[in-house]
C-alpha cells in the first residue's frame, strides 16, 4: 500500500489493517483444533468462530487460488502477502458442498467483498468445526509483527494490524 506524502511523493505505507472475514468470536491460531495451523506451520494469523455464512475478503488484494472443494480461497495483496483463507476444519471431506464462491482466480477483490458463504448447519450437521481460519502463509518473510484485538467482531470490522518487514 502506498500514501502520498505532503509533497506528491509515494511512500510506502508498513502497517495495515486486518478486516474480520466472517462476524463471530475471535481466537489465537494456536487454539484451533487443526494441528497444520494451530502450530503456525502454515503461517502467522488468525481464526474466527464464526456466527454467520457469509465470508468477505479481509484485504484488498488478487485471487490467486480456490480449493476445488471451495473450502480453501488464497489471495496475494499488493505488499505481497499470501493470505489463506480456510473454511472449517477437515471440510475437504464435503466435497464443496456447504460453500459456495462468489469470486474467481484472477480476480481482484476490495477488502469486505463477499467471497464465499458457506452452510455453518450443513458442516456441524457431518460433526465438523466452522471455525474460519486466515493465515498469511509467507508471513516470515513480510510480516514483523501481527496484532489481533478483542474477543467478538462483526464482519467488516477492523480486529487488527499487521506490520510489514522493511
């Protein structure tokens, strides 16, 4: 992200916002019950148990990547972070079934789009976890420090700043 500075120059702009991608109960990666994120194996970020289906873009950024069973959607922003965004835990088994995209590879998207929804029912109904994790997957690279506030946010909700490597 860039800001224009009082004298017309671009300059480079090293914290951002984080957006809440669904509204619910915010929660430390690292209470997940899914090992591949609750370890940070995957990357610093976030998880929200969420108390409604439907899933916007926490980032203004481009679509690089949706699972064929839609329950996985990966984005690059312009500082080059590689964010993923994961819909449940072990929803790969449901085939695509409880989620439906609204986005496509290629596209770019604004922060609080809406990018998915998916069936919070239909996932508890087959004796799944909603939770809704996000996780910049390069995140050793770009990011110094990541901070998560609060216990509950509404979608859309700014929940936090990220501060780039320089």
């Amino acid at each position: 992200m860039e800001a224009i500075s009082m004298f017309g120059f671009k300059k480079k702009v090293d914290i951002l916002e984080v957006h809440a991608p669904v509204s619910g109960k915010l929660v430390a990666l690292s209470e997940t019950k899914d090992p591949v994120f609750s370890t940070g194996a995957m990357g610093q970020g976030f998880a929200i148990e969420p108390s409604d289906d439907a899933i916007v873009s926490p980032f203004d950024g481009k679509i690089t990547v949706i699972a064929e069973t839609k329950h996985a959607i990966g984005m690059t922003t312009a500082e080059g972070l590689e964010v993923l965004l994961h819909l449940g835990i072990d929803t790969v088994e449901l085939g695509g079934k409880p989620f439906e995209v609204f986005a496509k590879v290629g596209d770019k998207v604004k922060k609080g789009q809406k990018l998915a929804s998916m069936s919070r029912k239909d996932i508890q109904d087959k004796g799944l976890l909603t939770t809704v994790m996000v996780v910049v997957t390069n995140s050793n690279d770009k990011i110094e420090t990541l901070e998560i506030e609060g216990k509950s946010c509404a979608v859309g909700d700014v929940i936090g700043t990220l501060k780039l490597k320089k």
